[in-house]
DNA sequence: ATGAAAGCGCTAACAG
DNA sequence: CTGTTAGCGCTTTCAT
C-alpha cells in the first residue's frame, strides 16, 4: 500500500503538502493542489485509518456493547447505530458480552480508548462500576435504551419512556374490553423490564382493574411461550396478555396456538418494541413501537459531542451528566388484538 | 491513558523492556520482570491496540462485509465469526453494504489494510472486481458461503455443498410421496440460489418427475409469501413448497394460513439452512441445515493463514486459490412436512 | 539482561 | 503557499 510519503515523493512535495491537500486545510497551491491529486490516484493512494488516529490522538472506531447480536432486536439497532456512526465518520465494532460481564469487562479494557474512540451499550448486562472505569479513564459511554427519564443513572444516556409504553400496551387493553389480563415480564435476569410492568399496572389500576396475573420469563420466544403456557393454564379466563418485549410476546401466541385457542379471537396478546418480526408474524402483532433509528440517533450523536468535548476531564469539574430522551413510544394496531369474546 | 513509556519510567526502565515484558519475548531479568508487571497494574496500563498495530504493520480488525446485519442469518453468523475471529485475537467491523455494490467499495476502499487485516465477504452483492482490487492491494480476501464447491470462484472460499442442500430437500419431499411441489427461488436479485433449485430439480429428475411450478421472490418472508400465494393459486394441486432459504419458507408458511391450508397437513413447507427462526416457527420448520458456526470458523481460520503467508504477496507466484469445504448440510425433520394428505 | 535508536504512516505546529 | 520538525504509542533490530 502507498504511503502518504510515496504520494508525496511521487508529486515532488512534502508529506505535510498532501496531508494538507487530502484534509482541505487550505493554504496549497492550485497548481501543487492538481499535482498531489493525480499522484495519489496514480499511486491510488488511500490514507491508512489506524496510522491516522494514533496521530490525531484518537481511536479509530465506536464500540457497540451487546448481549447477543443474535437476539433479534439488536441487529435492528446495530444497523442504525452503524448508519449514524458512519454519516459522522465511524466504523463500528460489535461487542457481544454473551450477557457475561466479564466479557463485557475484557472488551472494554481491551478496545476502550485503544481501538474505540466511544463505547454505546445496550442492555448487555455490563456493571455500571466498569463502566464508570472506563469512563474515568477517559473514554466517554453513553447507554443506549435508559428505561427510567425519571431516574438518571448517573452515565450519559438515551432515555426512552417504557413506563409509558406498558400503560399505553394496558389501555389499548383497557378500552377493548379486556379485564382479565395476564402479563409476562421478560428479561428475567436484568430484571431491566420492570418499568415496562409498573406502567401497564399503573393502566390498570386507574381504570380500576385491581388484579392480574403476572409470570416472569426470559426475553426470548421460548421464554414466553413457557410463561404464557403458565398463565393459562392457571386461569384459562384470560382474555388478554402483555409482554414487556416482542419476543415474548410473539411465544404467547405460540402458545395459544397450541392450546387451540385463536388469536386474536380468544385472546389478545401485545408486546413492547415493534421489532421487524412482529410486523411478519401470522398474525402481525399489536405492539408499542419504540423509535429506534431515532434512538440509535441520538446515541451515536451524544457520544460524539462527548468525545469532541473530551468529556472525561470536563467531568471531573462536576458538569451534569446528559441526557437526551427519544420521542415518545407510540401504540402499533395490528392483528393480534380485539375486544374479548364474550364468554 | 498511560503509555508504555509511563510504564517504563516507572519501573526504572526502558520502553523495550517493558515491550519485552508484556510480550513474552524471553531475555528478561526475573526481578525487572517483576518490577514491571507492577509498575502495568500500578498504572492500570493498556496496550494502545491501534499503536500496537501500527509498529507491527499489520491492521487491527478483520471486516465482515454482509448486505444487511438485519437479515436474521447474518447476526448467526457474525455471531460465530466474531467467537472464532476473537479466539484468534482480532476484532471485527461488520460492514452493512445494504446490498448496494457502490457502498461496498466505499467500505473496502476505507477500511482495507489500514484498519482490517483481512475481509470476509458474505453474499453483499459485492463486484467481484473489488474485491480482487482490494486482493491485489495484499489484504486477504474469504469468501464465507460459496454455493457451488465444483466451480471454485477464483477467490478463497469456504464452500458448502448447496446443490446437495437442494437435493436433499427434494428428496424429502418426494420420500413423503409428494409430487407436485412447487419452488420458491429465494435471493432474486443475486441469483445466487440457483445451484440450491438445480440439486432440488436434480432429485425430481432422478424421480421421475418431470416438472414443477417455480417462482422467483426476494429472500425475505414477504417475498416467500408472495411467491407463494401465486404458486398456490397457479396451482391450488400442490402438496408441498421447497424455498431455497427458510426466510421465505416461513413465507410460504403464512401464505398457506392465510388461504385456509394448514401446514403439514395440506401442505408441506421446507427451506434450508436452519436459522433459529426455523426453529421457533409454528409449526417449526423442516429444512437443510448449512454448518453456520463451522463455516464461519474455517473462514476466519483460512483468512488467518492467508493473513499470515502474506497471501497477496504469494499469489503473484501462481499459488493455487484455496478453498475450504464445510461438512455436508443435513436434512432436520421438524413439524412443517409430512405425507401429502390424498384428495 | 537491558538500553538506545529508528521507524510504522500520519498530523500538527511552526518556519520560511 | 510549502517545507521542516517533532511526535502519537508501540515494536524491533542492534549495541552494550
């Protein structure tokens, strides 16, 4: 590969001359400008990524702290993520922690500051303590999907409102008639999914339902067909179920299927997220869309005003720590809701 | 961050030493060697990976090209290629090329030799033309899922029997007793699953079967939906689907729903390949299991080797294109197929 | 066994 | 406008 030295040579000028030329740093020559162009596609000449962030003192690349990129939510967010990273001139890399903080915990020490420039974490069960390591040692993090806008949790964070999103899932309950409803709490492990539930019971309760079944489960299909089997079985009544996330969501319905019952005919089921799988599943399933792209957004755009603000010393002079909150969750229609038959 | 040469001074000695220590690199005194080691965790040092890279002349990531991490194969296996890339101790960029040729480019003209040392390559709908330019520039090229292991495609490769796939498929089917079948050619705009059909077309041929319905879609559950639907009602006869990939498979699925038909029973649905999907599907479904994990370990085992020999370099003396064969795909027998009921 | 020195490819003052 | 110089953090001969 070329150097910037051989395009230099080639061009019978100095390295700094077609540093200057490539960067737009003004100060050249028209003429020198016209020769340094045709040597480095000549040579074809690319600048060498790593070469230049070591001398601009920077890494080359953001991290992109998940559980597993397999769960399907997170190739949906990845891609945005990649997207906004690379409009702002960043690759991506993807950090799957396996849900195991050591991991977790080895990649950040490995890549933070070194390789990444800025670490995004989603819920990749990671301990808020390395985090903050990693932060002090001055490269910034910010978290992706903060469930609380009430509740910072003390690092820079994209706030979105699933409190909300549970009380939205539990009125469209509501107002089609549903009392009896069962409700699967999903990231059994995190235990993250808890707003989405307070809202959902909050729903509830103001409408003056008093009473619901709940069943924690992992997020996952499997998961929730389990949980979902459960709550059936111990009151066949129900006319309804809510699950913090898709996923879950989607195995009740699997669930009814197998219990012969029809969805949404006999039971109604909704979920959280409006990920690509709930739009293609038979039936297509009701859910509160979480804006995601625009999450993804937002985080990507944080993190860079936290590194081009060199965050990490500011922080020290005890400046807040930023938040930015997504727009609102927002109720998704589809086929897996109706009112209760009357039984 | 602190530096080696922090780390050096330290422990009262030189930047080389300290290299020594961390590398294992033999000629060096037990007590400095101590003195050292503490001095690195006195200072919480941390090898500066692009540094690191950069003195070594190498880059420090391998890059994943894939048309998009959003479609549920791709994170099942860039899932198992980052294991097996980070087992060999590299990072990886997944580069989204959202299957447009141009932004390819754009990603192996960037990131090539200059921040990954190597590039695997899925079906992005990639020029070939590129990435024999970015061959020739030294960074090693792999080719992860070549389809057809008879026509080795003039890049290194890790090659799976797919025409077996698509016979196997076929035979299935026929061993069900089903003879009116009809096809659904996923991938309409690579073209890439034609050796899938032509194994499935081989096994009718050797049957005795003389022809069958087919029909193009994208390789998505819509695409297979549409196909479908056409595909039955061109010939509402048909007692089974075979699709060249499970996405649309699961299509078919939802088609056979949605005109009444119920699956296995009126009709049989098969696809190949086996992602998780196919596993969590209602029914589940029947398919041709390709070896992602192992594909994806060979691949970045041969990019590693290809890596190390300095393949580009070798290349010029007429070396031989190397190609890794994975183990045959199998036939899983799930929930999706069975005899053809007799109308 | 340890140190000195050069250099990876690039950028960033500062001179001229 | 262009060149000179230094240096990013690390590795690697080559001396000592």
């Amino acid at each position: 590969m070329p150097t910037l030295s051989e395009v230099a040579r080639h061009a019978g000028v100095t390295p700094a001359t077609v540093s200057n030329v490539l960067r737009n740093r003004g100060r050249v020559g028209e003429t020198t400008r016209q020769r340094v162009l045709e040597a480095v596609d000549a040579l074809g000449y690319r600048p060498h990524l790593a070469a230049r962030a070591l001398a601009e003192g920077r890494a080359p690349t953001l991290a992109l702290m998940v559980s597993s990129i397999a769960n399907p939510f997170y190739p949906e967010f990845a891609l945005a993520v990649e997207r906004a990273a690379r409009a702002s001139g960043n690759f991506v890399i993807i950090c799957n922690t396996n849900d195991d903080p050591a991991t977790g915990r080895a990649y950040l020490d490995q890549i933070a500051g070194t390789l990444s420039e800025g670490v995004l974490v989603t819920n990749a069960n990671l301990h808020f303590a390395d985090l903050h390591v990693t932060e002090s040692r001055g490269t910034p993090v910010v978290l992706c999907m903060w469930e609380r806008p009430n509740e910072p949790p003390g690092l820079p964070c994209v706030a979105v409102d699933f409190r909300l999103a549970g009380e939205l899932a539990g009125k469209h309950l509501l107002e089609l008639g549903h009392r009896r409803i069962g409700a699967i709490v999903g990231s059994k492990v995190s235990g993250i999914h808890a707003t989405r539930y307070e809202g959902f019971v909050d729903a509830l309760r103001v409408a003056g339902v008093r009473k619901n079944r709940v069943k924690h489960a992992a997020d996952t299909i499997h998961g929730g067909y389990t949980a979902a089997r459960a709550l059936l079985e111990a009151d066949p009544q129900l006319t309804a179920i809510f699950a913090t996330n898709d996923l879950p969501a989607l195995g009740a319905m699997h669930a009814a299927a197998d219990l012969g019952l029809s969805v949404p005919t006999d039971l109604s089921v909704i979920g959280i997220t409006d990920i690509q799988l709930a739009r293609e599943s038979r039936p297509a399933l009701t859910t509160v869309a979480v804006p995601t792209v625009e999450v993804a957004g937002l985080a990507v755009s944080l993190l860079r005003e936290l590194i081009e603000s060199s965050y990490g010393h500011a922080r020290r002079g005890k400046t807040k720590v930023p938040m930015r909150i997504s727009s609102a969750p927002k109720l998704v229609v589809r086929a897996s809701t109706d009112v209760p038959r009357s039984r």
